[in-house]
C-alpha cells in the first residue's frame, strides 16, 4: 500500500451516492480500498452534501435520486470542481431523448416514442397491438416505469407522468427482454467485463420489487461473456456519446451499455453513463479485484490529466 507523504499532493476524492444510500448501494465495495492502493484517498459521501463542493475529484456512483431533483443535479454537476464522469455527458445521458442521438449516429437501439408535456398522452400509432413500456423521460431505478398490453391503461400511466411537467418514453415490449438483458462494463472506453439482468417489469397490474431504499428496483445478475458483436455495438454507442460530446472515450472513467437480445439481433436498451451498478459482486475474487484496479488506474489518470498528480502542486 502507497502512504500518504505530507510534501505530496493527495487529491481530496468523493464517491457521490445519495441521501438514501450515504455509504453507496453495495455495489462498489472495495473500491475505496482498491483506490488506497494506488495512494489515493476516497470517502463516500451523498452528492447534495456542500462539502462535496471542496473535494478536488467527485466520482457520480449511487446518485440514484438525480432523476427526481435533475434541476437541482446538473446544476450541482457544474459547480464541483472536477466530475467522473464529465458535467456535460452527464446532462445528456440524464434524459432519455439521448436515445434519439445514438439513433441518429447508426446505433441499433430499441425503437423510442416521446410525448412532451402538454402533448394528447395517447400511445403512438406505431405501437399499435403491442404491449408497451411506459416511462419518465427523465427517470433511474425503474420508478415509475410499467408495462401495459392496454393501451388506454398505457395513456393514463403517461398522462400522470406529463401532468407533472415531465416528458414520456414510450417503447415496444420486446419480449427478448425475458432472457434478460446483457450489460456491458467499460472502463477508461474499453471492455472489461459482462453480467446479465433478469427481466424487472412485472406483467401490467404489479409493482417491481424495490430495494429497502426506496430508490432502485431489485435485480437478479449474473456474470456473463458475451460475444464481440455485442462488444462492438457497445463501443458504437460510446463513440457516438463521446463524438457528441467532444471528448476522447478514454476519458470515460466507466459507462454501462444494457443490450437485448443475441449477438446477430442485438439492440440497445440504454447507455448508463451516470449511476449504472458495474456488477462487481458478480465476479470472482481475483477478477474483481483486478478490474477493480482497472477502476482505480483510470482514477489516477484522470487526476493526472485534471492536473491534480502527485506533484502538480504541494500543500501548504
């Protein structure tokens, strides 16, 4: 282990969760420690806490409420001093209309329908006979997000959501999403590692089940090793994401791409560029450890890059 030096700069780091989950939602256990080993020093801490506003390095990594206080996030996004992943493709990844980019830029997604606030909430024509997903525009944790085979049940749900002053993502239930969904983990813009999620929406009528913190639904992972034309449709997404944005992938502290169906057919769900589990509890000791320290290495590039190294300046 690295020890701390007194004429040596040490980066004041935040990992952001939320007020619900102070300490983080489990999922990224071992990675202050994993960022002890390269001698930096993290604590966890909610992202609405104004002592987040002095760290040197703020991590986004269980901030699951953002969707609910967004005006309040992106806003806050801006003012810390330095933020993984950066302020400005975490505004656009807050909202889901970001799918309609990566439509644009040739990424095989999910077809998406939005309504805006003030808009007839009826479901659109191309989703005629089929089930449909309902969901906030604006949204994490699959709050507020249902199934409907009714249609008339579907507009309702959507009138609620844009009475609220909020837009609608409407989709076609693909029912592939049964066999689950494949998330793909990226780290510093390059593979690392896979799980699968088992389908979360229940049948219309029920409720997902939701962790004790009220803030994300329960998922059932497990490790996966998908092939690469799943890999590559996940580094389409990100290069069209980091070309919109102007930055290089490497600069991608880490991103999630949800994918379903096989590797001939697949397509996108969601890119998760702000809050997204990294399924670390899926892997084995080693590997975990290992991609942990992958974690950490591109930490340390980043304050290298932010110039917040080791000898970028001294305290006083």
């Amino acid at each position: 282990m690295k020890l701390a030096r007194p004429n040596v700069f040490h980066p004041r780091i935040v990992l952001a969760s939320c007020p619900q989950l102070p300490d983080g939602d489990g999922d990224d256990d071992g990675l202050v420690e994993a960022l002890r080993h390269r001698g930096l020093h993290a604590r966890w801490m909610s992202w609405d806490d104004p002592q987040t506003e002095s760290a040197d390095l703020v991590i986004l990594r269980a901030a699951w409420d953002y969707a609910e206080r967004q005006d309040e996030f992106l806003a806050w996004t801006t003012r810390v001093r330095n933020l993984l992943n950066p302020p400005a493709l975490v505004a656009w990844n807050s909202d889901k209309h970001y799918l309609q980019d990566l439509v644009a830029a040739g990424v095989p997604t999910v077809p998406s329908f939005f309504l805006e606030p003030g808009q007839d909430p009826a479901i659109p024509v191309a989703c005629g006979g089929v089930e449909v997903v309902v969901k906030p525009a604006v949204g994490a944790g699959s709050i507020g997000t249902s199934r409907f085979a009714d249609h008339g049940a579907a507009a309702g749900h959507a009138a609620g959501i844009l009475d609220r002053g909020r837009g609608v993502l409407v989709q076609p239930y693909d029912s592939r999403i049964q066999d689950g969904e494949t998330a793909l983990v990226f780290l510093g813009g390059e593979q690392s590692h896979a799980f699968t999620k088992g389908p979360i929406l229940p049948p219309e009528g029920e409720d997902p089940v939701m962790d004790e913190s009220g803030v994300y639904a329960n998922e059932d992972l497990a490790v996966a090793d998908p092939d690469f034309e799943m890999w590559d449709l996940g580094h389409a997404a990100l290069d069209a994401a980091c070309a919109r944005a102007g930055i290089a992938k490497a600069d991608l502290l880490y991103a999630r791409v949800d994918l379903i169906g096989r590797a001939d057919s697949a397509v996108l769900l969601e890119l998760e560029l702000i809050e997204p589990a990294l399924g670390w509890r899926q892997l084995d000791a080693r590997t975990r450890s290992l991609q942990q320290r992958r974690f950490a290495l591109g930490v340390e590039s980043a304050c290298e890059r932010l110039g917040l190294g080791p000898l970028s300046h001294r305290r006083p």
